[in-house]
C-alpha cells in the first residue's frame, strides 16, 4: 500500500482528507506537532494508521515523518506565524523530502495571493515558489476561500450585541473544504502534475450578501453595518481578486464546486436557534 504524509492532518481540510486517502488505499501518517487526539474529536472516521509527532517550525523529529512516504500532502498552515509554519516550515519539508527521495509533494495554496499584498498570502506565494525549486516531483493546488474561514472570520466580527460589523462590498467565492479533499485525491492518483487547474466554489458573493445569510441560519437579528477598510489590500477583497476570473457572461472559471453558502450553512445550523 503508498504511504501518505499528511501534514495539518488534524485540521479543517486535513481531516477532510484522512478519510478520503484510506478509502483509496493508502497508508494514513498524520504529522503533528501533538500527541494523537481521539478520532471522535477530530471528525475522522477510522483513526490514521501512523502518528508523526513532529514540529515544522524547528524540524524535530522530520526526517522520521518523512521515511517511506510515497505522497506528502503540505496542508499545515499557520496565518499568525506564517514565518515559522509556512517558510521555515516548508523549507525543512522540502528538504527531508529531497534527502528521502519522496516521489511527490502535493501542496495546497490559494486562488489570489500573487495580487493581494496580504502577509500571508505572501508567505504561501513564497512556498510554492520553494516547491517548485526544489526539484521535488510536485503538484500544486490553489482553492478559493473555505466556507469554514468565512463563518469564523463572521463569527468573531459579530460579538457586539446588536449589530455586525465588517467590509460588506469583500467578495468570496467560497469552497467546500470536502470537495477540496476531493480534487486532491484525485489529483494525487495521477502522480506529479505541477500548477493544477484552480478550484473554486459555484457561487461568487459579497461579504454582505454572504453575513445576511449566516445571521439568518443561526436565528440572529443584527444589523450589518458597513466597515471601511482603506489600502490594496482590502481593494484585492473588493475587487474580487480572491476569486477565479470570469468568462464574458460572468461565471467564474473552473467554479467546480457544487456546495453553496446556503447549502453549508444548512448543513452547520440546520435547525439551530441561534
């Protein structure tokens, strides 16, 4: 059977693919900078078959992560500390990689980040240029933004009572993150393959648009007021750079994404009051 490393096994995407890559017939090896959790805890189905407990940002206990690894799968990302987990941490994979002689490193970015000056999406833009360097076979997979990233980002921005408060004109194009496990594994079978074809999600819709929504399915009665954001950043979030370009009748390319905002929102609030 391959073996697959998958780093960030414990997060939102990560146990999107555990499941995904077992039911395909791989050898599951999370890395982690923790002792394994409970599958009942993580949203795993059966539990991976091998625990790596290793940290990126120092590279401790790496090389023992990497051995007899037909696949890594980089999915561990940290936004606050973007130098150490994303550069130095993706630099100290590449490298036990390239002395392990892993037959394929399979990345995942985001749709955007070379025109958004954003300090994390610098950071990714910088990983995948280390990648595709390093003369380690690879694949490289850019989605749009995850349904889950937006409802925690809305989530902390609604904590006044009464009343919401965020950048309404921001556009997304939000992705289920299942689906993303999807696409990869897919894209995993067909061995090394470089930039892959983006992935984005069937809608693209204003932050507005999209808080309206998220109060509705919670049972929530704020109202959503306007917050201006100045600079090129939040310019790249106006304008939609973030998401996939569109064709002359406005529908995104490669929106291959079938779950809507709605459609997850259902599935996470169904039924909730609030």
């Amino acid at each position: 059977m391959p073996r697959v490393l998958i780093t960030g096994g414990t997060g939102g995407l990560g146990s999107e693919l555990v499941p995904r890559f077992a039911a395909v017939g791989y050898t599951i090896r999370v890395l982690s900078r923790g002792p394994k959790p409970h599958s009942s805890d993580v949203g795993w189905g059966p539990s991976p078959d091998e625990w790596a407990q290793c940290d990126l940002t120092t590279g401790a206990g790496i090389n023992d992560a990497v051995a007899g690894c037909d696949l890594i799968v980089h999915a561990a990302t940290g936004a606050g500390r973007r130098a150490k987990v994303d550069i130095a941490g993706t630099r100290k994979l590449v490298a036990a990689a390239k002395a392990a002689s892993t037959p394929h490193l399979f990345y995942i970015s985001i749709v955007g980040i070379e025109r958004i000056p954003l300090g994390y999406y610098k950071a990714k833009l910088a990983c995948e240029r280390m990648i595709e360097d390093s003369g380690v076979p690879w694949s490289n997979l850019r989605a749009t933004q995850f349904h889950s990233l937006i409802d925690t980002f809305t989530s902390v921005l609604s904590r006044l009572p009464g009343v919401l408060f965020l950048p309404k004109a921001f556009k997304f194009q939000p992705v289920d993150t299942g689906e993303v496990a999807e696409r990869m594994v897919e894209y995993a079978a067909k061995g090394p393959s470089g930039r892959l074809p983006d992935l984005g999600g069937p809608q693209v819709l204003t932050w507005g648009e999209m808080a309206a929504d998220w109060l509705q399915a919670r049972g929530q009665r704020k109202t959503i007021v306007n917050l201006p954001v100045f600079g090129r950043i939040a310019a790249g979030f106006r304008n939609g750079y973030n998401c996939l370009p569109a064709d002359r009748h406005g529908t995104p390319e490669h929106a291959d994404g079938k779950m809507t905002w709605s459609q997850w929102l259902e599935r996470k609030y169904g039924g909730r009051d609030g």
